[in-house]
C-alpha cells in the first residue's frame, strides 16, 4: 500500500506563544496583564501588534523581546524554550535573535552613525575590520551609506531611526521588533521606515511592528489586536485592511 505524503508543515516559526499568562502583583494587588494567550508568527511575515492604552500590548511586546519573561505558559523563539530563563541567557537571546527599534533613537550623540551601528557587534567580540565592514553594509541597506560618519545631531529624525534600523540589522537577527518606531517621524519619514520595513520583508526579514496607530499597522501582512490582554476576537487574529506598496 502507497503511504500518503507528509503534510508541509510550512515555514517554522520565530515565534509560539503557549497559554502565556502574565501577572504583575504589588503586595496584596494583583494585576493580569495577559491571559492565556497563545499566538503564532512564521520566518519571513510582517505581522503588527497594535491595541489601545493598558490592552496588554506593551506586557506582550516585552515577553517577545525577551525584556520579561511570563508567569505562565511558554515562549519559543526560534524553537528555543526561552520561558524561564534567567537574566543572563535572556540578554544572550536579546543579542543574537532580536533587533531592536524604538521611538526613541538610542543613538549616542558624541559617536558617528556607523560607530552607533557597530556597537552590537562590539558586544559580540567580533573583529574590529570585520565590525567596520559590517556597520557599512548595514548603512547602505537603510540608503545611509554616504552618512556613516555622520553624527546623530547632522541627521534628520528619519535618518536617525534608519541608522537605529542598520543597528538592528547589524547581527543579521532572527527577527527585528519595532516599538512604535513611526512616533516620533513626520509623515514623509514615516513612508520611508514603512518602505524599508517592507523591502526587508521581502528580502525574508520577519518583521514585528508594535503600534497604536491603525494606519501603520494595516501596512503590515497581518495584525494582532489586543484588549484587556487578549488577542481580538477571542484569539483570532485580524487581517490587516490595509494596501501594501
């Protein structure tokens, strides 16, 4: 008898959420900022998280970001169980899978933007040629190349965020995490960080973007809404409404 084909089991997952709860207590206070919420996002997706003020949502991006760990339930991140992890092995996980962009910068003023752009790499012991070599590539992926020696105070507040971007790119992570990176940009900025999120995308980057704001999230492949600190409604995720460019 002819046995049947596997199934494809699809692209893995950089993300698994498992039943994670997440609890904040202040003596006797007890706050449940997240209930059992399991959620799922796939290498190469461009996935928004967005939800009103106290939904949950900056309790959510922290656990993904590694910059808190659940109460309950489990985390995977690129297959591995980073749930209970200490300090330590967290930080680990935050520089080898993670890049980071925030509303704020976080660049050093008194240092040009490709030595901004190198820092991460400087933590990773790598070579100092090789760091170099890497801050430029990062540089000419967010179109900066010719402002690498550039300080953060000769730059517009766009370029600003891609030289924060370039940073992020800079490990070649599993996944970038973008909070609110739009919120302190103009309208023409904010096309461009949207744009290049979208070319990195497509170049097989997942990308994972926290906003309040649903025009930004519906540039995105898919959204996740969350309220009272559950994915909307009741667990389903919501596709995104927007045109992507």
């Amino acid at each position: 008898m002819a046995l049947s084909p596997e199934p494809d089991p699809g692209p893995p997952a950089v993300i698994e959420l498992i039943d994670v709860k997440k609890t904040y207590r202040s003596g006797t206070l007890e706050v449940e900022a997240l209930h059992r919420v399991s959620m799922r996002i796939d290498e190469n997706e461009f996935v928004a998280i967005t939800g009103p003020s106290g939904s949950g949502k900056s309790t959510l991006m922290h656990i993904l970001g590694c910059l808190d760990v659940p109460t309950e339930g489990t985390y995977l991140l690129s297959g591995h169980d980073v749930s209970a992890f200490d300090e330590e092995q967290l930080a680990d996980v935050r520089n080898l899978f993670i890049g980071f962009v925030f509303q704020q910068f976080n660049l050093l003023a008194y240092m040009s933007a490709w030595r901004n752009v190198e820092l991460p790499l400087i933590y990773h012991g790598v070579h100092p040629a090789e760091r170099r070599e890497r801050a430029f590539a990062a540089l000419e992926k967010v179109d900066l190349g010719d402002r690498a020696h550039h300080k953060p105070g000769e730059l517009s507040g766009g370029q600003q965020q891609r030289v924060a971007l370039a940073r992020a790119l800079v490990t070649e992570p599993a996944m970038i995490l973008a909070d609110e990176p739009t919120g302190n940009l103009d309208s023409a900025s904010t096309a461009d960080i949207l744009d290049l999120f979208h070319e990195l995308n497509e170049e097989g980057r997942t990308i994972v973007l926290i906003t309040h704001e649903r025009d930004i999230a519906a540039r995105a492949q898919r959204v996740i809404q969350v309220e009272d600190g559950n994915l909307v409604p009741a667990g389903v995720e919501l596709l995104a409404t927007g045109v992507r460019p």
